[in-house]
C-alpha cells in the first residue's frame, strides 16, 4: 500500500457520496438491495467506532418518480420538488431502516446554499452535522430539493459533497458512481485506460471528460465528479472516486478508483462555500487600484473604489466583483442595497459618515466576506 492510500485507510472523518444512478432503476424508485449493499459496507466501516461517516446521497427525486407516475426526470422545476418531496421521505425511510439492521441511528440534513454562505446559517450546518456525529448518529445530507429555486440550488450532490467535506472537516471524500474511477476517453470503448493517481490539474488537463451518466435520473456525470475532486483537493482533502460495488476498497485504502491527492491546505469554511456553492446576485465594478487592494494587498472593498452597480440585490448577499473590463476577480458578501450604493460611489467613508451618519462609515465588503477568484 502506497503511504497515500495508507493516508486514505487512516482517515477518521469520512464523507461519502452516492449517485442516483447507483440507488435507483433507471425508471425510478429505490433499489433495495443496492441501498443495503452501500449500508452494508458503511455500517461495517464504523463498526470499530474509529471511523465517522456522512453520507451524501442522491435519489430523492429519482425516487419519487414511479409512485407518481413520471417516466423520466422533470425538466421543470415545480415537478422536480414534487418528485424530491415524495421521494426524500422514502430515501431517508429506507436508510433508516437498513441502517437499524446494525443499531445505527439516521439524522438527516437538508441543505441549500443559502443555508451555507451566509454565516449564521453556516454555523448551524455545522453544529447540527457535529453534533450528530458526536452522538453517535450518521448524518445523511441531501440538497434541499423541495424548497431550492434555481438562485439557491447546489445543481448537483459532487459540489455539495466536496463543500460537506470542507465542512465537518473529512479527513476524506469518497466519491461512489456506476463508473469506477476517471477514464482517460470513453470507458464504453476500447483502447481507453483509467487513471489511477491524479495529483494535479495538470495530470487529466488532456482528459475529454463526459457529462452524462448512464442511468439518466442524475444531474452530473464525470464532469461533476471531477469538479467536485478538484474542490475538495485544494481544501487539503483527498479524494477517491470509484463505483459503489467497490466501496469498501475505496474506505480501506486498497488500490482502486482513482485517487485525487491533496493540492492545496485548509481556508476559510465560509470562503470556499462563497466561491464554489454560492450564486452572485449581482455585481460591482472597479477601478484598478481597488482592484490592487483587494488581490494584492487583501483589503475590504470600500464605497471609494467602485465605479458601477449592477443587479438588484440586499445586504448581505453575494456579489461579483469585477475589474474594469468585465472580468470576475472576486466574489463577497455586501453590506449594503443595490439601491442605496450608488450615492456612496466615488466617496470616502470618512466623508460619508459626515453625510449621512456613522452607519455609512462601514466596507461595502469586508475582506473577511471575500474570496479572491483568479490572484
């Protein structure tokens, strides 16, 4: 065993991600045995108490769809949260009682993204996932399908597992599809090998990844899967991306699927929920030296340096930031109204307080709100 897959074998705190295609038909509706297959190797995973487990799964809307009659996944959004409402209480009633089988307690989690940029809804997150590992419970998150709209939607669960991961703080993400690892071409087709070790960006930048998955009732595909590892790669977090069936290679360590080293270390928990899971509302425009200030000398965002607003958004909502021509530099939380800042543009804050009163005298963006896009 390599001292990288020994690293994966040791690791504490787990999250785990399964696919719809891996849980359902391709008609809808639970698959039974290959749920109690995956709780089957989880279960006996945590078993010694030395390992924790947070279960990221897909299904919900897939399997919501037989018992109302649709054939396929809805392309709208209405029938999508009528199919994940139906479908999330059969999900997390079927883990509950595969899960039982070993004395293990379910809790779930229903998260959207607004429930994790902003920064009291952040540490809730946070509190409710530790809290149920801490009392022994397995923590089965999902995107909260029924209540998202297209502005507050993760778009897929290998984004919201990669950002879970960052979250609880994992010691690994085990990614787990219907295909075993990443492919350097199509798998379908001879010729074509996988990769087993990618320790870079650069290492699959000649790989022509494909966005379908076989099953049709899921949103990603290997496209997601490998966003997903870059995300939590450069968190510090390793990443093994394989089929269900070998899943309980993938948790011991042992050679399969392809392993996504670490690339980077640890940053802020609310920074990367900001750059990967949230959705702009709008955006500021700015001159070059609060450009400077913001990339090079890691400063707040003051009234001073933007010159434009555009979009129609509230306090504390995120923001692009752009320079001059047009490209997005940053990304943070604002602290004022799209309506109240055009007045403020140009002026100190100084001057402003003078104005219009101490509460004006504040960062349209702390430097504590921001993450930095493209240094």
């Amino acid at each position: 065993m390599t001292v990288a897959r020994q690293q994966v074998a040791q690791a504490r705190r787990i999250v785990v991600k399964i696919g719809s295609s891996s849980l359902t038909t391709a008609s809808g509706g639970l698959d039974a045995d290959r749920v109690d297959a995956l709780v089957d190797v989880l279960a006996k995973a945590r078993s010694g108490g030395e390992k924790e487990i947070v279960l990221v799964s897909s299904g919900a809307i897939a399997a919501g769809l037989a018992p109302l009659g649709l054939r396929r996944r809805p392309k709208d959004l209405a029938r999508q949260q009528a199919a994940a409402s139906v479908g999330q209480g059969l999900l997390v009633a079927r883990y509950t009682a595969s899960f039982a089988r070993y004395g293990v307690r379910v809790g779930q989690v229903l998260l959207t993204t607004d429930d994790t940029s902003r920064r009291a809804h952040y540490r809730n997150a946070y509190r409710t996932l530790d809290q149920l590992l801490a009392m022994g419970a397995l923590p089965v998150v999902n995107e909260n399908d029924t209540v998202a709209t297209d502005e507050i939607r993760f778009g897929d669960n290998d984004r919201l597992a990669a950002l879970v991961a960052h979250l609880v703080r994992a010691d690994l993400l085990v990614l787990l599809s219907d295909v075993d690892g990443l492919y350097d071409g199509d798998p379908a087709k001879p010729g074509t090998s996988r990769i087993d070790e990618v320790r870079g960006p650069d290492d699959i930048a000649h790989v022509q990844i494909g966005s379908a998955g076989k099953a049709g009732v899921g949103t990603g595909g290997m496209v997601t899967k490998v966003e997903a590892a870059r995300i939590a790669a450069a968190a510090g977090i390793p990443v093994v991306l394989t089929s269900a069936s070998h899943a309980a290679d993938a948790l011991a360590g042992r050679a399969t699927g392809t392993h996504f080293h670490r690339t980077g270390r640890r940053s802020a928990d609310r920074l990367l929920w900001l750059a990967h899971a949230s959705t702009p509302q709008g955006a500021l425009i700015l001159d070059d030296g609060a450009v400077r200030a913001i990339v090079d000398g890691h400063k707040s965002l003051l009234p001073a340096g933007i010159a434009a607003v555009e979009g129609d958004f509230a306090a504390g909502d995120p923001v692009e930031l752009r320079d001059l021509q047009g490209r997005a530099i940053a990304r943070g939380l604002v602290n004022f109204d799209a309506k109240e800042l055009p007045r403020l543009l140009g002026h100190s804050t100084h001057d402003l307080a003078r104005e219009l009163g101490p509460g004006y005298e504040r960062e349209v963006v702390h430097r504590d709100d921001l993450v930095v896009l493209h240094p």
